[in-house]
C-alpha cells in the first residue's frame, strides 16, 4: 500500500473538517449568509451586452474600417420575414394552415 502525501491520511482531512464546521457552526452559517449576500449585490452589476464595442479601443483600425462600412451600408442586424398567404383571407382559422404545423 502507498504512504500517504504529506499529511493527507485518508480521511482525516474530512473527518477535522467535518468537525471543524460542527464545531463552529455558526461561524460558519454567518459567514455563508454574508458571502451570498455580498456576491449577490455585486451581481447586480454584471450585464450582458452584444455590444462588440466595448472589447476594441476607438483607434482600432479594423473597428474604424467596420464602422466606414456599416456608414455607407447598414446598421441593422435585424432580418424581417413577411408571410403573406396565397389568398387574401388573413382572419380565417383556416387562412394559414402551414403555421399549424
């Protein structure tokens, strides 16, 4: 059988941990309490943008050529799909039978 690695015998780790939050357990549950409560009014302040922007400084060649681009074309990243059925009658139930599908 191997020798176990410095200090690391078998479960006496777990075993003093185990005792360790039995022992001050109440530490332990207020430090948890206040560990959340302080992550989660941080977390407020995370966001999400798809903004592309904010990774790329205003000198960026190549965000000044995309930009030079986006000015003669188009901003839009939207697509727009227009449905129109082959009759005329949009309000009938059943005026668009492939949609139920």
């Amino acid at each position: 059988m191997s020798k176990p690695m410095d200090g690391w015998s078998g479960d006496g780790w777990s075993v003093a941990y185990g005792q360790f939050i039995v022992k001050w357990r109440w530490m332990v549950i207020l430090l948890s309490v206040l560990a959340a409560v302080g992550l989660g009014t941080g977390g407020r302040n995370l966001a999400f943008t798809s903004d592309y922007r904010v990774f790329f400084s205003d000198q960026n060649p190549q965000l000044q050529a995309y930009d030079r681009l986006q000015n003669v074309y188009s901003r839009t990243d939207n697509i727009l799909f227009v449905l129109k059925p082959a009759e005329a009658r949009f309000s009938h139930p059943n005026g668009w039978p492939w949609c139920k599908k």
